[in-house]
C-alpha cells in the first residue's frame, strides 16, 4: 500500500511538470535539445488566460459604475464639490498731512449660497429674506429664482452688516455660507468727498483719489476654497491671504478742508446760489490743501447721491472767468512792457464800440492809471492794454499760465478748458479775452495761475498725494514746476496793484484784520442756450494771503448767485465782491488762525456792536452780517455800496429808495421802472448817478431773484 500512494504521488508530480512544459523528474536526466519551445509556449497561455480574466473583471466594473452606480456616485461627487474664489484684499488708509484718517476699510461679511444645495429654494428664501434687512417681497422673489439656478455659487448679500450676518448664521441653513471680506469707510462722511472719491462693492476705485491710486491702495488678491461637505454645509478655506494695499498720505488738512466745506456751503445758502467750489493751495509748494464742491455727498451711500453731486466741479467744470482774468492780461502787459502802473487811460466814455458792440463799464470812472483800471476793474481799460498786447503775444501767456492744458496727474479726470486759436482771433474775441470771456478755464487752473504770481513768477504743477508709504518703505511725492510764466518783477509789481483792489478797490469785502491780502474780483455772465444771460452770473474771487509771504492761494467760484439779505431786505447780490469776496475772507481768516500765521500788519480797530443790541445776541449779527461788510474805515460803505432793485417801482417810489442809498436817479420815459443802470447788486459809491428806463407796462413783480 504504501509502495501504491508513492506511485500515486510521483505521477502527480510528473503531471505537474508536464503542464508547465518541464520534463518528468524521471526524464530529466535525458534532456531534449526542444524542452525550452514547451516552457515558453506553457508560460504564454498562462499569461493569456490571466490577462483575458482581468480584462473581463474591468469592462465589468466600468459598467456596473457608468450604468448600475451612476446616480449614486453623482451624489457623492456633487457633496464633494469645490469652488475657489478671489479673496478681496484690505484697502490701504488714506490719511491727511497730519495722519487723520479719511478712508479706511472694516471687516464684513458676505453671506453666498451654493442652489445646487440647496433642496427648498422657496423656504430658504423666505428664512433669508426674514433675516435681511429691507427684503421686499419682490426681492424675495428674485432670490428664490437664483437659489433655484443650477449653479454651484451665487451672492445672496454682500458686504452684508453685522447684525444681518448674525441672523442669517443663527438660521443653520444647509447651503449657505459666509465669506470675510472688507467694506470701504469714510469716517467723516461728506468731508473731502470729491477729492477722495468711492469705491465699488468689488473694492475698485470709482473716482477721485481711489480711482486714480487705485492699483497702490487695492493691495493683491488673496484665495478662498469654498466646500461643501456631506452634510451639505458650506464652508471656506483660505489657500492664499490676501496682502493689503498701501497707505497714501495726502497734502490736505482735515481742518482747513472743513473750513472751507462749511463756509462755502454758507455762502452758497447766504446768497441762494446754485453751486460752488474752492480751491486752496500752497503756492510754493502747489499742495492742494482743501478742495470742495458744493452740492456734495456721502460716499459711504454713493449710489443715494446724484450725478451732478457726484462731479467734482474744481476740475471737471470750466466757467468763463470774467475780470480775475484780467489778472493774467495785466501780468502779461507788465513783462511785455507795453503799460507802465502809472499810465493813465481815458476810460470816461464808459464804453467802448468793437465791431458794431458796445461794451460798458459798470461805472464812467473818468480817467484812470493803470493800477486803477485794475482797481476799480475797467472793462474799457483792459480792452485798451489787450490791444496793445495783440492777439499772439495775449494767447502766449494764457498758455504760460497753465490754460488750456492739464495741470496734474493727480486729477487725470481735469477738464483742459478752452482756448482759442490765436491766428483765429479778431479783436473782438481779443476784447472778450481782455476781461475774461472766450477762454474757459476750471478753478483748479486760476488758482494755479495766480499761485504763480504769488510765489514769484513759477506755474507749480498741484498735488494732492504727499507719500505712498507700503510694508515700511516710504515713497514721497516731489514737487513739479511747469514752467516760469513771469519774471520776479512783474510778479512783485503784480502783486502791489492786488493789495490795492483789496484796500480800496471791488475786492475790499476780502480784507482781513491785521493781514495783508492780494486779490482780484470777478462776475461774468453765462452762456445760456448760446447767449449771455442778464440775470445768471458767476461770482468769483481769487488771492493770496499774506501777501508778502503768502501762505495760502485759494479761488472761490459761486454758480448762480441770486440775492442777499442787505440791510434788511432781500436784494439782488451776484458780483465776486459782493458774493465771492467775503466767503474768501471767512475761510482766509479762520485758516490762518488754524496755522498759526502771525499778523502781517497792525490790527485794525474792532468792529463795535450797537449797544442797544440785547445781550447776547451780538455774536450772532456780526455773523449774519460778515458775508456782507468791507473794511471798517468806511462804514457807510458797508450799507450804501450796492445799488438796490428799483424795477416795478414808480419814479417816485424809486426816487424814494435811491434817496436813502444817497443816489441821484435820471428818468427815461414814462411809467415805472423796467430797467436800469447800473444793474441791482452792483456796487455803487455813495452821490453817484444811475439811469433809470420807465416802461408804462406793468412790470411783473414776480422776479426771478425773489
């Protein structure tokens, strides 16, 4: 038996080898020189065998997979799903010269939604609309449609508020998420707005500042994964950390931009004007120190504002100067030689005729120096030196004062303004020219020019940005002269015949106690549907104080002004030294007190309040009168120095009026007064003439000035 099971179990062995093409142990001693053609041929249907078995076992799995498993594993792939978005980076500060914030961004939260998560689009709506602040029904309408797009991501609200954010996050919904963002701030609201601008719900700058520095201050864009896990709860993850903008320092002083906001804003109401805007700068320097337009407006809720408050009218809107444009025609006939101060022109026809127009002055001064045809700001006087300019010598230096061509690049939204042609322009638009009309120009640009004449004689290029400093590196703004537009000289003698416009001349409303100031007047009518308007004027007033050392440079320019409260009664007010002039004065004194300028010149003697005022009440009517008072040696000036409205009045009603302004009236016709001259609000001295034409119409009482 045991002889059997070892036969048994060799012949098994012996199968065995023949299978894998080996010989029988038995015959292994007598090798064939062909045993190798059978091991290779075993071994080759082994392999085939093997691989057709695995081949078989994966066509099976991918069809179980494609068609068995495929809802299953598209529900596991859609809990799995991710999407990465751009992470806003923080906005750099902007800050004024003494490091007071004005812009700076804060931490909020935007609440997102994933709709391909989301199984009841109608209730979560309704939960999320519950927990927004002023969700109409409308409103939540349009989100039950986006919660119920096939999409993998969409805005439910952003920048949302702190206690929206907290609502929503107390709701637990499956499918909705929050990311970390910031939201731009503007701690003082209305203040500087123009300058600074605003900025989109995508952190771009729109305007102003943030526009134009916008690739420093936006900083570089972070990442965030946005998940969702099995539970259908989305999540964030950020990949990459967003790196914050740079700071920009600026060259204004948050003070003296509320200074000039608030009077502004004054005067506009004081003389129920439309619109205005001031500039002030350093003149040596050409830092803008404030800038403001008024209407103005919030621009932390732009989008609530209106276009036209939006506009930054210092730079984007260009005005036709009127006569402080005779500043750059006196400057250009003092370096040409072609005037002397004290020559005297014969101006006592009180006109001149060009090409079949008349051109007026607002008085018959007789004859007059040539520092008084500046003084008392002569139309005639200064088409006369015009001529003698002529055409081309004129046009150079409006160009040389920076007219017609943009200034900064601070302000790449800046209006060039017009400026004719010179081979083009006939005398008459000569003669405009001499007194400020046929050149437009922005306010940012006259207070440039006459920053030259203040500085000695140099066109300084404004600027608004003083540093850009960024992860401790420091880069400062370098001041940029234009070009010299006058001589040391004609700036100097220039600057004599303003100190006298403002000490006895049409600018003396804009005297400061104990300061010397340099300045020039300036009304010129608009251009409305192609012809100048009668009743619609620009009022404007631009200078320097103190004048030997000047300190501030600054243009005031009141759109429209209409009438004031003067002695009582509301009457017609739209000339720059009546409107403009005293608003310059406001913001020049406070300014200055704010820097801690010493006074130039001895003080004059204090105003003295009547007696008879109740106690405490004093204050407030120097306040109510200071838009509308001159220097305090001619006090009858300050009642008697504008010529009030006389139409609608019988001759003896206006014989009444006139008698108490001291002035004589010279009849024309019958009935009652339909016009005169010289026109209401212009200034008048005391026993001086005005003609009166008398219509025997009715005269509609209902003015447009009332």
């Amino acid at each position: 038996m045991v002889q059997r099971a070892s036969r048994s179990k060799s012949g098994l062995r012996d199968s065995w080898d023949r299978f894998f093409g080996r010989a029988p142990r038995r015959a292994r001693k007598t090798k064939n020189i062909n045993d190798w053609r059978r091991v290779v041929r075993g071994r080759v249907c082994v392999a085939g065998v093997v691989l057709g078995i695995w081949t078989v076992g994966i066509e099976a799995r991918l069809i179980y997979l494609q068609v068995v498993d495929h809802e299953r594993l598209i529900d596991r792939a859609n809990q799995q799903k991710d999407r990465t978005q751009t992470l806003v980076p923080k906005r750099g500060e902007i800050v004024d010269r003494n490091g007071q914030v004005l812009a700076y961004s804060v931490d909020a939260d935007t609440i997102y939604a994933v709709p391909n998560q989301i199984e009841n689009p109608t209730d979560v709506a309704k939960a999320l609309c519950g927990a927004l602040d002023a969700c109409s029904d409308t409103e939540q309408l349009k989100l039950t449609e986006l919660l119920g797009a096939k999409r993998d991501f969409a805005y439910v609200k952003r920048l949302a508020s702190l206690d929206e954010a907290r609502r929503v996050a107390a709701l637990g919904l499956q499918g909705v998420g929050f990311l970390q963002v910031n939201r731009r701030y503007y701690p003082n609201r209305e203040l500087g707005a123009h300058l600074l601008g605003y900025v989109g719900i995508d952190n771009q700058g729109l305007s102003g500042i943030e526009s134009t520095y916008d690739e420093d201050i936006r900083g570089t864009p972070g990442q965030v994964l946005i998940q969702i896990d099995e539970k259908k709860r989305a999540f964030s993850r950020i990949e990459r950390s967003p790196t914050p903008g740079a700071t920009l320092e600026l060259t204004i002083d948050k003070y003296l931009q509320h200074i000039v906001e608030r009077e502004l804003k004054a005067g506009i109401d004081a003389y129920d004007a439309d619109a205005g805007t001031v500039v002030m700068l350093d003149p040596k320097t050409g830092e803008v120190l404030a800038l403001a337009s008024e209407p103005s407006f919030n621009p932390n809720v732009f989008s609530n504002s209106t276009i036209d408050a939006r506009r930054n009218r210092a730079i984007q809107d260009i005005y036709e100067p009127g006569s402080t444009f005779k500043v750059v025609m006196a400057s250009a006939a003092l370096e040409e030689s072609v005037v002397e101060r004290d020559e005297i022109f014969d101006v006592s026809a009180g006109s001149i005729t060009i090409g079949g127009d008349v051109i007026p002055d607002f008085h018959r001064y007789g004859e007059l120096s040539f520092t008084d045809v500046m003084v008392k700001s002569s139309n005639v006087g200064a088409i006369e030196v015009g001529f003698r300019l002529g055409q081309e010598k004129f046009s150079r230096y409006v160009r040389r004062f920076g007219f017609g061509q943009s200034l900064s690049p601070d302000f790449p939204s800046e209006n060039r303004g017009l400026v004719g042609d010179p081979s083009k322009l006939s005398m008459r638009g000569l003669a405009s020219m001499s007194m400020g009309y046929q050149v437009a120009v922005t306010p940012l640009q006259m207070a440039a020019a006459i920053g030259a004449v203040a500085n000695g004689g140099q066109l300084i290029s404004p600027r608004v940005v003083r540093s850009i400093r960024q992860n401790g590196v420091q880069e400062n703004s370098e001041q940029r002269v234009i070009r010299r537009a006058i001589s040391v000289d004609t700036s100097a003698e220039l600057t004599e015949i303003m100190e006298e416009i403002v000490q006895r001349g049409t600018g003396r409303r804009a005297q400061i106690p104990g300061y010397s100031v340099a300045g020039k007047t300036g009304t010129s009518e608009k251009l409305i549907n192609g012809r100048y308007s009668h009743y619609d004027h620009n009022a404007s007033f631009v200078g320097f104080v103190p004048s030997e050392d000047p300190r501030l440079v600054m243009l005031v320019m009141i759109d429209t002004p209409r009438s004031a409260i003067i002695n009582g009664v509301r009457q017609r007010a739209y000339t720059g030294g009546l409107v403009a002039a005293p608003i310059f004065q406001r913001i020049a004194e406070a300014s200055l007190r704010h820097l801690a300028v010493p006074p130039s010149v001895h003080p004059e003697v204090p105003v003295i309040v009547d007696r008879h005022l109740p106690a405490g009440e004093a204050d407030s009517v120097l306040t109510a009168v200071s838009f509308n008072t001159t220097d305090e040696g001619d006090q009858e000036s300050v009642d008697l120095g504008v010529m009030p409205d006389l139409r609608g009045l019988s001759a003896r009603q206006a014989m009444k009026v006139a008698g108490k302004f001291d002035l004589r009236i010279e009849f024309i016709g019958n009935g009652v007064v339909g016009h005169h001259e010289p026109l209401p609000g212009v200034e008048i001295e005391p026993g001086s003439t005005t003609k009166a034409w008398l219509d025997r119409h009715t005269w509609s009482l209902n003015r447009e000035f009332r």
